[in-house]
C-alpha cells in the first residue's frame, strides 16, 4: 500500500466512527421524538464530514436511497466532492423531514451549479431532493448537463445514476409507458450493486401503476426481495413498491401491512415527508378496501397534513386521493375534487386522471351519473388499464340509455367480503348463507357493474359503497 493509500484509509478510519455514532445517537432522538436535537446533530456532523473525505458514512445521517453512492473518489482529502456531498444532504435532510422546501431547493441547486457536480453521490442526493421538490425541469436540465460531460459517460456509476434518474422523472411526471421501458432497459443491461434495487423498486412501482402487477411482483423477486425483507439496505422503497403492487392487484391486507412497515422505517429515519415515502396513503386505500374506514381516514388526514407543510401540489393531491376513497361520501367528493384542482398544477398527468376515475365512479355510487360522466370521460382518455378501459365502458353504457349500478345491501355485503380476499365459502359462513347463493350474488355484481369476475372487482371497488 502506497503512503497516500495509507493517508487515505487513516482518514476515512478515523470519519467512521464519528458518523456511525452520530447516525445511531440521531436515531434514538427521533424515536424519541427530540426532533429538533436530531436535526442539530445532523448539522454538526455534516459540518465535521467538511474535514474529511465522507464517503458511505454520511448516509448515517439521513435517508438515501441508493446510499452507497456517496463512496468517495477523491484521494482522501476533502474537495468539491466532499462539500458536495454535505450539502446535498442538508438539502434532502430538509426534505425527508418535510421542512422549508424553498430552503432545500436552493441547497440542491448551489449543489448541481457547484465545482462538485460530477461527484455522483453529490448530485444524487441533490437531484432525489429536487425530485421531491417536484422542480422536475430542473432535475431534467441537470440530467441534461451531465450528459454533456464526458465523466458522466465513462464511469459505470455515473452512468446507472443518470440513467436511472431520468426514468425516475419519466414516471413521476406520468410517463409511465416510456418510464417503464426505460427501467426495464437499465435492469437487462445490469447495474452496480449501489442501485440495482432502487431500480427494481421504482420499476414495479410504475408496472403497478399501469395495471401490470404480476410484473411488479416478478421483478421484486428478480432482486431478492421476499417475504419481510429483514434488514435489506433499500427496504423501505421495496415495501412502498410492494404495497403498491399489492394495491393494484386486490391483495389490500398485504398491502396494508407493507406500507405500514414501509411507514415504521421511514420513522426510524425520521422521514416524516410523504413526497418522499407516500406511505400512509397507500396504506389508506388499502384500509378503506377493506372496510376500516375510520383508520383509513386518519391516515390519509395525517399525510395531508405533512403534505401541506411541504408545500407541493402533488403530494396534497395524492393524500387528498387517499382521503376522498376513505370518505366515500359528499365529503370525499370535496376532497377529491380539491385533489383534482391541486394535481392540475403538477405534471403528474395519469395521477389527475386516477383522481378524476375515483371521483367518477363515487359520483355514480352516490346516484349522481350526470356529474360522473364529465369524470370518467377525463379518466377514459388517459388510455391506461384496467381503470381506464372500464371508465371508457362505463361511459358507453351511460350514453345508451344505461343505468348506474345499484347494488342490493345483500349484493354489496357478499361483494365487500370478496374484496377482502375471503373465498365464497368463508363468506358463506360469515354471512349464514350457502355457497351457491354467494356465487349467485357475486355473478349479479359483476353483471351489474360490467366486470368479468372478482380480478376485475378491484378496478370497481368504489361502486361497491
């Protein structure tokens, strides 16, 4: 070993320890809730990281996926990468704790217009940071920038990093077909083990979104993510991706316990921003599937809340969403009509047309089907299955003359249960009834809101009542 390996392993030997004992004393604070002393100690020790080389260490401090970004490249003295680094993670810092996003969208940029642009895990932190912001113009023009410098081409991790951001943007901006395909481009090609399962996890996320769960489900299991996921580095974006397959397929009680360990990680890094892990709202729609109403809607009114504190139309919209489903009456209809007025001004266009199709289909099980109409309409024209094909159907049937669906009380007792996952003989005896008469209402309830059979009960769920 060379006498400037030697240096440079002295240093980061001598960073370790620091950090690793301020990332544990951080983690007690906030389980204690001494927030304000946690961020102080946050601070201090992005501060000291400024004297020293602070490669994967510093992910201690705050949450980041994909963390092992943050290894050095320099020569074990401290550079523009270094305060690169520590200024990315004030500014995401900020964000994960849902806090003075102006403050943090200017932190991020002096990152990415500064000398230590180039270092991958500076530019990571701070372009994840603006993602949350929802400034994607500016993440785009710093992709773009990037592209054009010739570091950005030759390193593997540079390469993966740019790649995977720009099919980052794609999907939160609703692009999800060209996302899609581009997650997929990154994952056949391969990748380093810093963010192979990030990409995994934002890869099912958008399969899911589309309608294609089963995808979703192959891919977390292509990156070894079964069962609890025990202490996997990037457990917390492959539980939010999980329960949002889960989500899209019906599985609602497994949904509900992922994102509710997805939101038990996020506490103990003190991630409290729903931009960052929408944790609640997903945990809501899953609750109010399966009837728990009341718990689904504290959740959704809690991720209000802290969106609002963060400022961005987008997350309001989506926990506004989550609110509106669990209401499921005129209040809901207020709320999603406000979700609507505040994802209009966010670039997210298939999360409005999500929005518009719930607030379609709970105009219709209020008896309202004049109002519907305009909203399934709005739902129908973003061409994305299943919700899309059914909100196009719907709207036929209702310009034929076609009634709403109305449900018996019988009908939607036996159809609340299927949606739960319970097979028909377990609702035949939680309903003192035979199995053939639970077959027999199930057969009218598909009928009656024009679906094939209980797969598709998902996507009609809110015409259930």
């Amino acid at each position: 070993m060379t006498t400037s390996e030697v240096s440079r392993q002295r240093t980061a030997d001598d960073m370790c320890p620091p950090l690793a004992e301020a990332g544990r004393k951080r983690r007690e604070l906030v389980r204690r809730g001494r927030w304000q002393e946690a961020d102080d100690l946050t601070e201090r020790a992005l501060r000291e990281a400024l004297g020293g080389p602070g490669g994967p260490e510093l992910a201690q401090l705050t949450y980041l996926p994909g963390a092992q970004t943050l290894g050095h490249e320099d020569d074990g003295r401290p550079g523009p990468g270094t305060a690169a680094r520590a200024g990315a993670l004030r500014a995401l810092h900020l964000a994960n704790r849902g806090l003075n996003r102006a403050e943090a969208v200017r932190r991020a940029g002096l990152v990415l217009g500064s000398r230590g642009r180039d270092d991958v895990g500076g530019f990571w932190a701070a372009a994840l940071t603006l993602l949350h912001a929802n400034e994607l113009p500016s993440v785009i023009g710093a992709c773009a920038r990037a592209a054009a410098e010739p570091v950005w081409s030759r390193s593997a991790p540079h390469r993966d990093a740019l790649a995977l951001l720009r099919a980052r943007t794609w999907a939160v901006s609703g692009r999800l077909p060209k996302a899609v395909s581009a997650f997929g481009r990154i994952r056949e090609r391969g990748m380093g083990t810093p963010l192979a399962a990030v990409a995994a996890a934002w890869h099912a996320e958008a399969l899911s979104a589309t309608g294609r769960h089963r995808q979703a489900y192959v891919t977390l299991h292509e990156c070894g993510f079964d069962g609890a996921g025990g202490q996997h580095p990037e457990r917390a974006q492959l539980l939010a991706a999980r329960s949002a397959a889960h989500l899209a397929a019906g599985n609602f009680q497994l949904g509900l316990e992922d994102a509710l360990a997805c939101g038990e990680h996020a506490g103990v890094w003190g991630v409290r921003n729903p931009a960052v892990l929408p944790w609640r709202s997903l945990a809501a729609l899953c609750a109010s599937a399966l009837g728990r109403s009341p718990f689904a809607v504290l959740l959704a009114r809690q991720e209000y809340e802290l969106a609002s504190r963060w400022g961005t139309g987008h997350a309001r919209g989506v926990a506004l969403h989550a609110l509106g489903v669990a209401l499921r009456d005129a209040g809901g209809v207020a709320a999603l009509l406000e979700a609507q007025t505040a994802l209009s001004g966010s670039y997210d266009t298939l999360y409005l047309a999500r929005v518009r199709y719930s607030l379609g289909c709970l105009l219709l099980s209020l008896g309202r089907g004049d109002e519907a109409g305009v909203f399934l309409e709005g739902a129908a024209d973003a061409g994305f299955p299943p919700w899309s094909a059914y909100a196009a159907a719907t709207v036929r049937r209702l310009a034929g003359g076609g009634r709403a669906p109305s449900l018996t009380e019988q009908e939607k007792r036996v159809a609340r249960r299927a949606l739960t996952g319970r097979t028909n003989k377990e609702i035949a005896l939680d309903l003192h009834l035979t199995a053939r008469t639970v077959e027999f209402h199930l057969s009218n309830t598909y009928h009656k809101l024009g679906i094939r059979g209980r797969e598709e009960l998902v996507t009609a769920a809110l015409l259930i009542g």
